[in-house]
C-alpha cells in the first residue's frame, strides 16, 4: 500500500491518502490541493513534489 501526508507539502495539513497505485494518490492529492488549499493551477513541479513524497506502507509503518 502507498501512502502520502499532505503536510509535507503543506505544513499543518493533516490530510493523507492511501491507495495501491500511485497515479491515483496523485489523484486524490491534486483534487484535494485544489477544493481545501484553493490551487487554481497545479504545476508539473507541484506533481513530482507529490510523487516524491509518496511512501510505501509496510506492516503498519510508513518508509
């Protein structure tokens, strides 16, 4: 499973999602960035933020 924690893009946010792909995280995450933070246009830089942070969960720990 994949994981990802908005707050490390966006300090103090505690949204987070988990999926088993990551296309869909990123997804998720841009579709929140844009209804809760009000991003209007997200930059390819802004997407590889978020694949960059996208961690794999293993037995109950995130790495």
């Amino acid at each position: 499973m994949r994981h990802f924690h908005c707050g490390s893009i966006v300090p103090g946010c505690s949204w987070h999602t988990c999926a088993e792909e990551d296309a869909e995280i990123v997804r998720r995450t841009v579709e929140h960035l844009r209804k809760t933070h009000g991003e209007a246009e997200i930059r390819p830089n802004l997407i590889e933020m978020i694949k960059e942070r996208i961690k794999t969960e293993k037995q109950g720990t995130l790495s």
